[in-house]
C-alpha cells in the first residue's frame, strides 16, 4: 500500500509538471540559472548495449537500456512527445517532451512546481545548460525529471522518470543533431499562429462583452483543428457565400452546421447568422447572436 501510495503522489507530481508545461504553450527560455555544476560522468560500461533513439524531425539523440520497450512517438501538437516503456512496468521508463517555438521562461516554469518537493542540481550537456529535479522519496520510490535549454528549433526538452539513476545515464548519451525533417518544427509554428489569433478574437470579444461571454475549451479546440477549415470550405463551396445558417442549438452534441456557425466570429467575408425565422443578423445583433453561441 505505501508503494502504491508513493507512486500516485509521484504521478501526481508528474501530470502538475506536464500540466504546468502545456498551459503556458510548452517552452523554456532559459535565462535562470547562471552558474552551472557538473554532475558525475556515467561510465560506458554503464550504457554499454543500450539501444539508440534518433529522429530526424529532432534535434536530439540519446540511448536507452535495451530491455526497455521501442519508443512510442506522439506527434500531435501542442503534445509531442516520446515514449519508451520499461518492460514489465506499468510506471516505468522515459517520458521525453519537445515543444519547437514559444516564449514561455524557465523561472514562468519553476512557479508552477513546488520546488521543496525536489533537489535541484544545475549542471551542462554539451554545452547546454540544463536543470535536475530529483523528487525527494515517498515510500523509497525515486523520480526525476530534467530540463534542457533551448536550441535552435525549441526552447526546451523536458524528460522524466521513476528512475533517478538511469535518467542520469541516459542524460549523459545525449547528442545534439541538425534537425533535417522540419515537418514538427513547422506543425507548432502554424499551431501557435493560429492560437494567437483566437486569443485576439477571445479578448476582443470578453472586452466588448464582459466576461460572461467566453469561448469554452471545446469550441476552442475544435475552432483551432483543421476540420474548421476544411468544414467551412466544404460549406462555402456547396451553398456559396450567402448560405443562410441557423444559430441554434438544443442539444449538448450540435452537429456541423451550428459549429461552423459559430466559426463566423473568425470570418470576415459575406457570412451571416439567422435566427430560428430566417431573420438575417447583422452588426451587433451578429456579434451579440455569436458571443450567445459561444457562451458556455
């Protein structure tokens, strides 16, 4: 019972640092920490047969025990991510992050984390300074996570484990390489855009309405996919540009029809939103109809 209660508050600690990286877009600029230790040289022999993790679409490679599970690569922006399951374990092995592109700094990071529940070591990875978290023990079960400053094409490279020992190891087999596929790379450039732009319309929005009116995590998810656009060229392209669409809604699960409604406040061109009678809206009365659609 103690072990397992240690590994739930270890996992807890885990997802409040994944959190705490997501929520503020998942980048590191690291202008914190200004005089950097070494830490202890792993031995070869320590690595020695340990298979090999290189990507071109990375700007990193390392090595990792081979009785440890193939990695497991999850490429869907904001979450890229990589996996690598220790056999036999369901909490066990690496967990890296990368986040190509942003502006969030380490210490914006730090703020998130209570760091009394860690022992910090400042330290170089070939050249690049870098930061370990050592999460104190409960219940004698370790973790770790480290962060690595940012390169050329992403502010930061956060990996974790249960195992404080062998992330050491794997820490010191890491490479820095050319990023030759830049297909990640772009993929957060053009989601950040296109996040940048709804916050625009959200505050302009919350300004010119108050606070009452917001649009909710699952109309901003879904505004932000690329079925937004495609869904929207698909209409325009069957009805024309004065399809007449009805901004109603009486169920929680509206179909394709009201969404793309809804996608009007991210429009400027020849779109209108009628009510149940076919009563066109225009100026306020659409973007009042709109804020309505959106409220949650």
């Amino acid at each position: 019972m103690k072990n397992q209660k240690g590994i739930s508050i270890l996992i807890g600690i885990i997802v409040i640092v994944a959190v705490a990286v997501l929520t503020f877009g998942g980048v590191f600029a690291y202008q914190y920490f200004v005089k950097p230790a070494g830490l202890p040289v792993q031995s070869q022999q320590a690595t020695e047969g340990w298979k090999t993790f290189s990507d071109s679409r990375f700007p990193f490679e390392f090595r990792y025990p081979s009785e440890w599970k193939d990695s497991v690569i999850k490429t869907d922006v904001p979450n890229i991510s990589i996996t690598i399951k220790e056999i036999n374990s369901e909490f066990g092995g690496l967990n890296v992050d990368y986040k190509p592109g942003g502006k969030l700094k380490l210490e914006d990071f730090f703020a998130q984390v209570d760091e009394g529940s860690f022992e910090k070591t400042e330290f170089n990875i070939n050249g690049r300074k870098a930061v370990k978290l050592i999460y104190k023990p409960v219940s004698g079960i370790p973790g770790a996570f480290v962060v690595i400053d940012r390169d050329n094409y992403g502010n930061f490279i956060l990996l974790r484990s249960l195992d404080a020992e062998k992330l050491s190891a794997v820490i010191s087999t890491i490479k820095f390489i050319e990023v030759k596929d830049l297909s990640l790379v772009n993929k957060m450039a053009s989601y950040i855009a296109e996040m940048d732009a709804f916050l625009k319309t959200k505050l302009n929005l919350l300004t010119t309405y108050g606070s009452e009116y917001f649009i909710g995590d699952d109309q901003s998810n879904w505004c932000y996919s690329q079925k937004f656009n495609s869904l929207k060229k698909n209409i325009i392209n069957t009805y024309g540009n004065e399809t007449k669409i009805t901004c109603s809604c009486g169920t929680s699960n509206c179909n394709d029809t009201y969404k793309w409604c809804v996608s009007v406040l991210l429009s400027t061109g020849n779109y209108y939103c009628v009510d149940s009678g076919a009563q066109r809206f225009t100026g306020d009365n659409l973007n009042i109809c709109m804020a309505g659609i959106c409220k949650r």
